[in-house]
C-alpha cells in the first residue's frame, strides 16, 4: 500500500515521522470487541466495512504506534 493512500484512510499517519516503515496487519481480530476495551482518544478510524470484504478498526496502542485490526465479514472481490 502506498503512503498516500494510508494517509487517506488515516490521517494522523501524516503527522508522524517514520522511524521504522512498514505495515502489519493483524487479521481475525473483531474490530467491535476491540473498540469497546479501547478509550475513545486511542480510536482513530472506524470499524469500518471495507469494499474488499474485511470490517477493520485503526487505533494508536499506548507506545504511539498505530495498529489496524481485521476480520473477514463481507464478500471479497474477485
């Protein structure tokens, strides 16, 4: 994925310096169980469906990274 792209989806990442590049994605997670343990200032986008079939939520965990969480819940395109 590009940065433009990420910064779209969210755009606290724009006002960050990397110190380290790169994306983990962390699947079978339920973005709803997780956003109800999570303090509203750590949420930064969703959960959200995507068009790709996945239902993610984006947060900063409490070091300041930004982690997204996902879980196959739609139909993913062919």
């Amino acid at each position: 994925q590009k940065r433009d792209s990420l910064i779209a989806a969210v755009p606290e990442l724009d006002k960050t310096e990397p110190g380290l590049s790169g994306t983990i994605y962390l699947r079978g997670f339920s973005p709803d169980a997780i956003l109800s343990r999570l303090p509203s200032e750590q949420i930064l986008r969703g959960p959200v469906q995507q068009w790709y079939g996945m239902r993610e939520l984006y947060f900063r965990d409490p070091d300041g990274y930004i982690l997204c969480v996902g879980n196959a819940e739609g139909q993913a395109p062919s």
